[in-house]
C-alpha cells in the first residue's frame, strides 16, 4: 500500500511554496492530523495534511472499504494581520479527523461545524465546503486509489449556515458573489439574506 501523505505534502509545496509553520493534533482513536501553515504576501493558507491517509467511507457502509472511496485534504485561506487565526489549527484538524471519528464523507456542498468560533472572536463557527481545483489541483493515485482532493474551505457565520441550509450551497455563493464578499476577510459580517 502507496503511503499517500508524503505525496500529498509535495503537491501542497509545490503549489503553496515551503510552508512556515506547522503543528500536530491527534485525537483519541485517530491518526496524527497536521495542519500546515503558508504565507504568501498578505494571505495565509492552512492546509492539513492526514485526512487523506485513508478513504472517506460511507457511514451505512457495512464494512469499510480501505483502498476505494474519496481522499480529501482541507484548505483555508485567510488575510493575514487581521485576527489571530493562527488558532484556526486545532478546529482544523478537528474538521479534518471527522471522516474517522465522525464517518462523514466532507464534500463540496457539504457543511461542517466545529461549535465555537474558529479562532478568537471570529464571527464564523462553521464552513462551507466548496469546489476543488482551483488552488491545488487534484492528486493522483496509482489505481484503484481515487485522487487526493484540496477542498477550500468557505468560513460562514452562524446566519449564513442557517441560510444555506434551506436554499443550499449554490444560493450562498451566489449572494456571496452578487454582494461582492470578501471570503478571505477574517473578521467580515454575515452577507444581506434578506
């Protein structure tokens, strides 16, 4: 079996450059999470770097396949100097184990909650999952692996997950764009759902 996670860390710094910080969470009946840390002028990226070590598995699945399914890795980008979101590691890496501990597939569309804001004072406790390729391109395994994919994560306030659970994803993102939101604004306010 390929190992993936060395695979998966080159193509992050091949995309991202050296990353300048990282740290390490393991939760109790997981494997190691990391979170990977890279600044590139006035943007900060957090990548983590271990959800895609196994296949995300469907949780009504009797037996868990461990070669076939998804393989994801979670990204977020934030304006840097803003907010101290350099605590954004640990809700991270909670977000990224919760295909092991959880049994959940993470997928765009999807949304994930950690509970409490995902860095001091931040006006956001969940996110929106949106679509991969855009900043890391997917990573290839060899068959039957499926590819390691990079999925953006979209911060959203309380409001706004309220929102998106009724008129979906899509609907979000359009109001975000219609109203010319700054995604990576750490501090922004919720977009007019009215």
């Amino acid at each position: 079996m390929v190992d993936v996670l060395p695979l998966v860390e080159a193509r992050l710094r091949s995309a991202l450059g050296e990353p300048d910080a990282r740290a390490a969470v393991t939760f109790l009946g997981t494997e190691r999470i990391e979170v990977l840390r890279f600044q590139q002028e006035d943007i900060v990226r957090y990548a983590t770097l271990g959800m895609s070590a196994h296949p995300m598995t469907d949780p009504t699945a009797v037996v868990a396949d461990p070669v076939k399914g998804p393989r994801a890795e979670l990204l977020l980008s934030v304006r840097s100097g803003l907010a101290d979101t350099g605590k954004v590691l640990r809700p991270l890496a909670v977000l990224a184990a919760s295909p092991q501990v959880e049994g959940v597939i993470v997928a765009p569309g999807g949304s994930l909650d950690v509970g409490d804001p995902l860095w001091p004072g931040a006006p956001f406790t969940s996110v929106l999952v949106a679509e991969p390729g855009g900043l890391v391109e997917d990573l290839d395994l060899d068959e039957p692996l499926d590819p390691v994919q990079f999925l953006p994560l979209l911060p959203m306030t309380p409001n706004e997950a309220a929102w998106k659970r009724v008129h979906g994803a899509q609907a979000l993102q359009e109001r975000w764009l219609t109203n010319g939101t700054d995604l990576r604004d750490p501090s922004r306010r919720s977009v007019p759902l009215d």
